[in-house]
C-alpha cells in the first residue's frame, strides 16, 4: 500500500470515527446494534496513535467491518429523515 493510500483510507475511517463521536449518547443507547465504543476507540487510535497503525490492520476494518454497517446506519438515516417529514 502507498503511503498516500494508507493516509487517504486512514482519513476516511479517522471521519468515520469523529461523526461516531458527536453522535449524541440519547441516539446511541436508543440504537445498539453498532459498537459506537469500538468505533470512536479507532477514530482515537488514528488520531493520536497514526504511528502505530498497521495497513492490515486498517485494511481488515474496511474489508470486514464498515461494510456490515452500512445497512443498519442507512436504516437510521432514513429512520432520521422519517422523523424530519
């Protein structure tokens, strides 16, 4: 992996992390079904641990983490949108 793509991806899932992080606790425990800890722990550990990210290591979260989550957050988005009408 080039270290620009490492950075990009990183960047990517740090962002991923940091909206996790201002999502308010009230919307969190009424929705569990994602790890919000484990989510905003790697938006930390890219933040202020960026040395000590392995590629594989970030890569196994793109590949086999996010993509699990993509249909509950699309769910709470449209769950947000509802309410919004």
């Amino acid at each position: 992996m080039t270290p620009i793509l490492f950075y990009g991806l990183s960047k990517m899932v740090e962002i991923i992390g940091e909206a996790a992080y201002m999502i308010t606790k009230e919307f969190k425990s009424i929705h569990p079904h994602l790890p919000w800890r484990q989510i905003e722990g790697m938006r930390h550990i890219l933040v202020h641990g960026y040395y000590s990210i392995s590629p594989d290591v970030l890569l196994d979260v793109i590949k086999n983490d996010i993509p699990p989550m993509i249909p509950i957050l699309n769910d709470y988005l449209n769950e947000i949108r509802s309410s919004i009408d």
